[in-house]
C-alpha cells in the first residue's frame, strides 16, 4: 500500500508521461493542444480521463449548477448521439444526473474499462492505449459539433 503521498506521486508521474506522449499529437484542427486538460471553451463543460487501482475512464462530463441548464446540455448532447458515436465507434453509458467525486449533481457520458492499474508500470501502456484514440475522437467530434454547443457559453 502506497501513503498518500506515494500515491500521488505515482498518479503525477503517470499524467506527465501521458501529457508527453500526446504532445507531439495534433488536434482534429491541427493545433497543439493540452490532451490531458482539454479545452472545451465551455466552462461547465468537460472532457476528463481518470485511473484508479481498479479501472479508467473516459467521460464527458456536465457541471453547470443549475439543473434546467445540465438538462438542456445533456439533452443537446443526446441530438448528437449518432455523430458521437460515428466518431468513438463504441456504445458509451449515458447518465443524466449522478454525483460526481465531490457530491455534486452532474450529468455525464462515459467509457469504463477495468482489470488496470494506475499504480502498476506494467499497466500504463494499456492505460494509454485506452485513453489515446478516445480523446482523439472526442476532439474529432468536438471539432464538428462544438458550435452546437455555442449557447452554453
């Protein structure tokens, strides 16, 4: 068992050697971009990846406070559902309102694998070939369909 300390350590040096693998890849659009903190240009609007023990996932995630506005996203999100999925080439798990790591009400699509481990070295070329081709595609379809979303800025 790691403290907590180590743990996050090792979490660090993770992302910093994923973020240096995707460096050298370019957006949908040809620019550099921060893979692993993705801009979307909508504030309450996320592109996320995380690793634990267990599992990884790749989600985007809702975060705007007031519930009527996550509605009307997620309900924006479902109009582009077949574009979406043309895109990741996978069924993704689609959920409305579930709480988040911190308490709070968000609404969030999401892709999970399990049987990896953050904290094995062994793992993280199985880590990175999970979050790779997922976060490219996010950003392939984001190119399209950012506009759609213009109203939520």
């Amino acid at each position: 068992m790691y403290t907590r300390e180590e743990a996050a350590a090792i979490k660090e040096q993770f992302w910093r050697t994923f973020g240096q693998y995707m460096a050298v890849v370019p957006s949908a659009e040809g620019l550099r971009v921060n893979w692993i903190n993705y801009k979307t240009g909508i504030k309450q609007l996320h592109f996320k990846t995380d690793a634990t023990s267990k599992k990884a996932t790749v989600s985007i995630e809702m975060t705007h406070a007031d519930a009527g506005m996550r509605a009307l996203m997620f309900e924006q999100w479902k109009q582009l559902q077949t574009l979406l999925m043309a895109h990741l080439e996978e069924e993704w798990e689609w959920e409305e309102d579930v709480e988040n790591d911190y308490g709070r009400i968000v609404s969030r699509i999401s892709y999970t694998i399990t049987g990896v481990n953050i904290f094995k070295k062994e793992d993280w070329s199985k880590l990175i070939s999970f979050f790779k081709p997922r976060l490219i595609a996010l950003d392939a379809f984001w190119a399209d369909a950012q506009y759609g979303f213009e109203l939520f800025k």
